[in-house]
C-alpha cells in the first residue's frame, strides 16, 4: 500500500513532468524518421505519439494521419508498405502494388534511403540532445555545485572537525573556493597533514583544521572504490549552484561533448556487464525515469530540460542496439542485405522479430524488476 500511496501523491507533479520529457523524445525521434522518409518520397500513413485509443487526431494535406494516443510510453511512424508500426514489411501487399504505389512504398526504396531514414531517429535524439545542452549552457550556464555541505559520512574527518550541514567552506588553506570541484582538488592535492577550512556557519566566519582521509565509496557502475577526502558532499540544492555562461560555440562543443561522455559511459558499462565486472543493477526502468523527473521538475526547470537532453541520448543509443524490432534491429538487417545482395528471408525475418520483441521484454521486465527492489524508489 506504501507504493501505491507514494505514487498517488507523486501524480501531481510527477505525472506532467513525465508527460512532458517523455512526449518531447519520442516527438523529435519520429520526426527524424518522418522529415528523412518525406524528403524522399515516402508515402506516411500515421505519426503517433503514444499508444493506444488516440485522445486527438487529424490528417494533414499529404494524408499522414498524426495521432496523440493515451499512452505516453513512445510513438512510431507507419509508412506505406509496412505491415506494422515496428515496420515490419507487408509482402503481401507488395506483390500486388502498382508502379506508383511502389514508387511511395517504404520497403521498395533504395538500401541506402532505408538505411538513412531508420537512423534519421536516433539520430534525432542526438542532434536534441546536444541543442538542449548547447541551450542551457549559453542561456543559463554550465552549473557547478558549490561550497555549502549537504551530507556528511559518519565518523569521517570532516565529522571529527565538527563540520555541520549547511556550512559554507569559503577557502581552503587560504586559497579561496567557489565551486565543490576546486574544493576537492585542493583537498586531494593535499598529500599529508590537516587542512585549514574557512567556513560560514550562520553568517559567522571559522577555521576548522581537518586532516583528509581514504574511505571507500560507489562509483557510477556500482564498484567500491577508494578515494581520499574529507567525507562530505555538496548541498543538493539549486541555490547552492554556480552557473557559467559560455558562447554560443563553446557551448555546441560542450554540448557534443557531453553527449558522447554518456554514450560512452554506457557502452562501458556494457563492455563491464558481459565481461563479470559490473551486474545490471545499474539498468533503469519505467519507475526510475518517472522518479527522476519528478526529482528534477521539483528542482526547477532548469533540471527539467538538463534531464530531456540526458534521457534523449539514452533512447537514442538504446534504439540503435542491434535488437530486430528496434531501429538498429531494421539497420543489421539492411547490413545483411547489403552483404547479401538481397532481403532477409521472410522466416528470418519473422524469427528475428519475434526474439527481437522477447529481449525487449525481458530487459523490460528485468530493469522494471531493479526499480521496485530499489529501496525508497517512490
């Protein structure tokens, strides 16, 4: 009753926020795939964002029906030819099309048209997220965390010295700090001995001396690993954030730059999965991304945008896996194709959707599965 308690209260502003980010991914990666089919003269039958009965509908000048369905969990186009919104081909209808209809038909297109228009998606997705980073960057800044403590692990060195949540070091050994990161250089940079701490508690100025230590903590893929510090981490708070405004260029390349950080983040926690070194305790589902945006919307819009660009480049690289049903899926068979001289079997294909839509399950049900065993998750 707790979980279905805590996800009541979190409708309110949970629900709306998720509504938002997750209809704003799907919308631009099936716009991808939409502008790249009409430049080359692909004939669309439905644009939809979500599934299910559709709350509104209408058809523009061209017939491409767009559909807003209930459920907000994706979205896909249909194009002529296919048989189904996963794009499997309808060869029971290409055998009977017309010379005009194959001219508009999806499957009858040139390999390399195909393969432009499936990776138009993700690459959507991308080209989001590095524009919403690009955005923030320039408009509001790069954010930093500053100097104000939020927590403070238990017998550290900085809970020896006294230090208290909310204090606000302001300089360390004499050398002023503004932002958590030079903080913690200057503390790492410290070899041996105590550190002299200038702090504001209250309004009121102290020196605390604090001597760093090694403790061991969790890194992003779930190892223990050893760092040397004081023990504390910032305030979680959007006033204790710094922002630095950079220009417009600047901020393009922090934003690819970012971008490729998490693509590459996951592709080495996977390399680390099917290696033994890391589990899959780390893989996310539904639960988790409505939590997150609920934490994030509470925090301000800022937070809000900063997580569409973070969860685009996730769905943008997920459908890219070699899966069949996902868009990478339809990319390793055009790879086939090309190989080959010619389609896939039909029963390859079929085969391969099927097992295709059962490893999505699983990793559905397995990643569904982390986020309720997580403790606190609502």
């Amino acid at each position: 009753m707790s979980v279905l308690h805590n996800l009541i209260a979190w409708v309110p502003l949970g629900l709306p926020a998720f509504v938002l980010v997750i209809t704003t991914i799907v919308f631009f990666h099936e716009l991808g795939h939409f502008s790249v089919a009409r430049l080359f003269g692909v004939r669309i039958e439905t644009f939809s964002i979500g599934f299910g009965p559709a709350i509104a509908k209408w058809k523009d000048r061209q017939g491409t029906q767009w559909k807003i369905s209930w459920i907000p969990l994706g979205g896909y186009v249909k194009f002529f030819g296919d048989a189904t919104a996963a794009s499997t081909p309808d060869h029971e209808l290409e055998e009977r099309m017309t010379p005009e209809e194959r001219a508009v038909a999806f499957p009858c297109k040139p390999l390399y048209q195909r393969v432009l228009i499936v990776a138009a998606g993700p690459i959507a997705n991308f080209v989001l997220a590095i524009a919403v980073f690009a955005a923030l960057f320039t408009f509001v800044g790069l954010p930093s965390p500053g100097t104000i403590i939020g927590d403070i692990t238990p017998h550290s060195a900085a809970a020896r010295a006294g230090l208290h949540t909310g204090d606000k070091i302001t300089a360390i050994d004499g050398k002023k700090v503004t932002t958590f990161d030079s903080m913690r250089s200057l503390i790492w940079q410290k070899k041996g001995g105590a550190v002299d701490l200038s702090l504001l508690r209250n309004g009121r100025a102290l020196h605390v001396s604090a001597a760093p230590h090694e403790f061991q903590t969790v890194n992003l893929f779930g190892d223990k690993v050893t760092i040397r510090g004081l023990g504390i981490a910032p305030l979680n708070d959007p006033a204790n954030f710094i922002y630095t405004r950079v220009s417009p260029v600047q901020a393009v390349e922090m934003g690819a730059a970012e971008t490729w950080a998490r693509v590459d983040l996951t592709f080495r926690y996977i390399g680390r999965i099917f290696t033994g070194r890391s589990n899959g305790s780390q893989l996310h589902g539904i639960f988790e991304v409505a939590q997150a945006t609920r934490q994030q919307a509470a925090n301000g819009p800022y937070d809000l945008i900063f997580l569409i660009a973070v969860l685009s480049v996730s769905i943008g690289l997920v459908n890219l896996f070699p899966i069949p049903v996902l868009d990478g899926g339809h990319l390793l068979y055009y790879g086939c194709e090309a190989v080959l001289g010619r389609p896939l079997g039909v029963r390859a294909q079929d085969i391969g959707f099927r097992l295709g839509l059962a490893v999505i399950l699983g990793l559905f049900l397995f990643a569904t599965w982390n986020d309720l065993v997580r403790p606190n998750l609502f």
